[in-house]
C-alpha cells in the first residue's frame, strides 16, 4: 500500500512502475492543478469565496470497500503526511480526466529513456577523446620536434613534403601592407565599399567628417604592380568586343543585380540562366569604283571630243581661268586683344634729364608756398663773395663784425650738409650687410638661389699663397674647401656669386706668383722661365649648380689622398677630386 502512495524504498527502486500506477499518480498531478487553478484570484483581486470551494466534488479517502478512489489498494493517510489531492477532513478532491491512451505515453517514456542512454554514452566518448588529446599534446610540448630537411636544405614535414616558407611578421609602414594582402581580402574591401556608395541610407556629405574639418594632405599615390597592366588588357577586351558587336548590356545588369544582392559566394553553373546572345549585324557595304574625275572638279574641265578609248577623255577648261585673284572679304574679330604694354627703358641722358625737371618741379612749389605765406622765407646766403652787395651799410659800419657773422654762417652750412651726408651713411654692420650681399648675389644682378662652382687644381700651395687664397676666400664670402696634401697637387673648391667667382679666377690665374718664393730662395736662372709656364694653378672646371654642396669654407690639411676623398664624401662632392685626376690640359699634347 505504500507503494500506492508513491513511495520507494531503496530495495524496490528498480521495480517498474505499473501502467495503473502511472494513471494515478498523472490523476493526482491534475487534481493539483485543478484546485491551484480555481483557488486563484479572480481579475479584480478577489479570492475564491467558501461557496465556491464546498461546489468542488469531494471524494472520501476510503471507497465503501476499503480501496483507493478510482480501485487499486487501500490508502491509509499518517496524520502531518502531505498527501497530493488529498484535504484533511474532507478526503480527495476529484479531478474531472478525460480518457487517454496510455500506451502512447508508456512508448515516449521508453524512446525518451533511450535517447538519454545514447546521449551519456556520447558524451562519455567525447570526455576520453579530450582526455587523450591532452594527453597527448602534453607529451609532444616536451618532446622536441624532428628537423627532417632534404637534399637542397629545404624543410619537410611527416609526410615527406616541403613546408613552405613563411614570412616573418616585421613592422611596416601602412602602404606596404597591401602588398601581403591576398586576392580575396582585396576583392571583400572592393566590394564593402561599393555597398557602401551605393547604400540607400549613405549620405556622401557626411563621409569625410570622420577625418574633420583638416584639408587632406598631399602624398604620395602608389601604384600596385600589374594594374596598369591590367587595365590595358581590359580595354583591349572591350575594344574587340565592341567590334565584333557583342552586347553586354545583360552582363552589366546582372553584375549589377548580384552586387546589391550581397551575393558573395559563388554562382552555380547549372544555376545560371540561359540566353541568347545579341550580335549586331554586320553590314557589309560596296565601295564605289573610283571615277576618272571627281565632281568638285567638273567645273574645272571639260570632255575631250577628240580623245581616243585608251586615253583620259578630260581637259583643262582654260576659259574658266584669268590673271585674277579672288580676295575673301576679311571680317573683323568679335573681341579685339589689347596689345600688351612694353617697357620703355630710358638712356643715361634722358635719365638726367628727368632728374633736373622733377629737382625744378620741387623748388617751384617750395617758392609758391613762400609768396603765399604758408612757410617762412629762409635767410639770405650770404658768402665773402657777395658780402658787400648783401650788406652793403652794415659792412661799411662795422665790416670786421659782420665778416665774423659771414663766416659763423659759412661754417654752419657746412656743418649741416656734413650731418646730413653721416645720417645718409650706412653703419659699418649694414655696410658688411650689402657688401656680402651683393658678392653673394653677384654683380650683375644674378639670382642669389644659382650658385657658381670653380675647382682649381694648384701644384705646390705653401706660404703667403696659402694665405692669399684662404683670405681672398673669406673676404668672397665663398663656402667650399681647400684640401692640401704633401707630394701630391692642392685641390681648392669654391661656391658663390657669379661677380666674386669671376675675380677669384683673375687672381689665382693671373695675379699670383706662385714661383716667386722658389726664386728667390734659389739660385737657378731657370727659375724665372718656368715661372710663366701657367702649369703651377689650373682651372679644372666651372659652371652652375642648384644647391650648394658646402655650408662654409675652410682649409684642411691631410696627410693622404683617402682622407681628401672623405672630407669630399661627407658633403657628396667626391666626383671633384674624381674632376681632378682625370683632367688633363690643353696645352699638354701640343
């Protein structure tokens, strides 16, 4: 009986249960049911009311033969004993089930109970394979792996083939990632931003707003390798499709259809639709027979009469033909061009002459002024010339006061023109200023951004000659370098204007004696000869260049040929030592 209430001990547990236990235990679970459901609260809040409840069929807890309501064996209640369904001291509330088939539920029960047992099963097998996959990953990390490279040193796996190379992952700049981009990555950034553009809801007004209100900058546009390529192969597709009078009207609209379809994988060949493909008709046209004599020339000639078969049958009309000639009437143009103006450049003459007529043009108002009274006449100017006619009664009376009173005046005269002349003057800081300017720039007026380069090749430079070109060069403002070396010529490299580069030359070349402390030091009358001979300093070459190769000018003396190169070097101008080696005089072959 107290397998009826539903209870089990723990020997009993694998006993089955019954098909009339399962019908009154689900009997029970509905009279559960029931009775929460018709004890609930009403919509308004309101809880069942005793009417109600006493409506409910009450059915006792023992049958009239002792049993189970429904059959099956007694039910005996324990007092404090939750019974389902059961009221104290009212017995069982009665649930109103329907009929049901229990042979259905019995046949889930079953399948349910099978498919639980399959799914343990699985997952224990899943369980084992992860535990022998760890198993064995923990023995291979400490475990190293096998090296196995072939005859040309190239890596090989287990299975005998070669691993290809990877390439390490370095830092980069950001146009050069592209390039590790597949094709695929490319094709998807294509057409995302197509998507984009062509988006119903994408404002184009709003798309550099991410960048702000900043101007792009300039930079450099890089071109993939192969596109150009590419391109040209694609027109050339294009080309020939066009004449053969393929239509791809159709091709454009399905690409464009699929695109906004999103449609990124594949189409399906047997998926595709079936069409006829449009040609145009080529038309084939005849071309006339060339004519003996064009129509626009048929006014020029006329048939022969006397001409045979085999012969042109045209002639010159001669009559159509005179002496004249025929002028068309010229037309005038809409919009006449203004000539530009010139600039006249005036002579020195015509220049003083200006200069005399704008001096005359001034002191004329400054005498108009005075006779009107707007400024106040200025004080004769009195001399020891015109001393007597200026002041012809205060000389007589007192000539000696008023010829100290002439020369006080003399004096300040002269005194004001010397101030005016000091304040007209530069400083001697502005002075240097314009002096280096104008070597720098030249003296013909040159543009200071071209920069005159001379390299000289001189012999022997010791002594006052060393000296001479260092200082010249100072004074020039030149920037460069002289390079001496024992036993081996002097190279002297100097940039600047064009007015200074030219003097430089006239001095080194012409004005120096290079051989005047060998001979005085010696006793050798061939001193003088060899004097003359212009071999001691040589020009190797001299022009123009954009930028100067030196930021100023000084003397090095090295020891050997290496060291010069590398002075040279450092500033990027060793092709002037390369200038020197290689030159060789005019003069040398005659």
């Amino acid at each position: 009986w107290l397998k009826g209430l539903g209870f089990r001990c723990q020997w009993c547990l694998s006993v089955p249960i019954m098909p009339d236990d399962v019908e009154i235990l689900e009997q029970r679970e509905s009279a559960e049911e029931n009775a929460k459901k018709k004890a609930r609260r009403s919509r308004w809040g309101q809880e069942p009311s005793k009417e109600q409840l006493a409506n409910q069929q009450i059915v006792p807890a023992m049958d009239t033969d002792g049993s189970r309501p429904g059959g099956g064996m007694p039910q005996m209640v324990v007092p404090g004993m939750q019974v389902p369904g059961y009221v104290p001291g009212r017995g069982y509330l009665q649930p109103q089930v329907p009929m049901m088939d229990y042979s259905v539920q019995a046949a889930a029960a079953k399948e349910a109970l099978e498919k639980a047992k399959k799914a343990a099963l699985f997952q224990k097998q899943i369980q084992e394979q992860m535990a022998q996959m760890q198993g064995a990953q923990a023995h291979n990390q400490l475990k190293p792996k096998k090296l196995v490279l072939d005859s040309f040193g190239r890596e090989l796996d287990e299975e005998g083939k070669v691993m290809p190379i990877t390439r390490p992952v370095i830092s980069t700049l950001k146009v050069n990632k592209d390039i590790f981009k597949s094709e695929e990555e490319r094709k998807k950034e294509r057409e995302h931003q197509k998507k984009v553009a062509l988006g119903r809801f994408f404002d184009k007004s709003l798309e550099r707003s991410k960048r702000g209100d900043r101007t792009q900058r300039r930079h450099f546009k890089f071109i993939e390798h192969g596109s150009l390529l590419k391109a040209e192969q694609r027109i050339a597709e294009k080309v020939q499709q066009r004449r053969m009078g393929v239509d791809t009207k159709q091709d454009k609209d399905r690409d464009r259809k699929k695109e906004k379809k999103g449609d990124d994988e594949e189409m399906d060949p047997n998926l595709m639709e079936l069409g006829t493909r449009k040609t145009k008709e080529i038309i084939i046209r005849r071309r006339d027979p060339v004519p003996e004599i064009e129509w626009w020339d048929l006014k020029a000639f006329k048939e022969d009469p006397k001409a045979a078969d085999e012969t042109y049958p045209w002639l010159c009309d001669d009559d159509r033909y005179s002496n004249l000639i025929e002028h068309p009437i010229p037309i005038e143009p809409a919009v006449v061009k203004e000539a530009p103006q010139q600039t006249m450049y005036l002579t020195k003459k015509e220049r003083k002459k200006l200069r005399r007529l704008r001096r005359q043009q001034r002191n004329q108002e400054i005498r108009d002024k005075i006779k009107m009274g707007l400024i106040a006449a200025p004080p004769p100017k009195v001399k020891m010339s015109n001393l007597m006619r200026v002041l012809s009664e205060e000389a007589v009376a007192d000539p000696s006061q008023v010829e100290a009173q002439v020369r006080a005046q003399m004096e300040k005269r002269k005194k004001d023109h010397e101030d005016r002349n000091a304040r007209s003057k530069l400083s001697p800081e502005e002075k240097k200023a314009k002096k280096q300017q104008r070597w720098e720039a030249g003296t013909t007026g040159n543009n200071a951004a071209e920069s005159f380069v001379s390299v000289y090749k001189i012999k022997e430079l010791t002594g006052k000659n060393k000296y001479l070109v260092d200082i010249n060069a100072q004074q020039f403002h030149f920037t460069g370098v002289c390079i001496i070396i024992s036993d081996m010529p002097s190279l002297v490299v100097v940039e600047g204007g064009a007015g200074a580069i030219k003097r430089y030359r006239k001095l080194l070349l012409r004005r120096m004696k290079w051989k005047e402390d060998a001979a005085e030091g010696s006793d050798d009358s061939d001193a003088e000869g060899k004097a003359a001979d212009g071999m001691d300093c040589q020009l190797v070459w001299d022009g123009v260049v954009k930028t100067r190769s030196f930021r100023n000018w000084k003397v090095h003396n090295l020891k050997n040929e290496s060291e010069g190169r590398k002075v040279l070097r450092e500033r990027g101008a060793e092709q002037y030592w390369d200038m020197m080696e290689r030159f060789r005089p005019a003069n040398a072959d005659i």
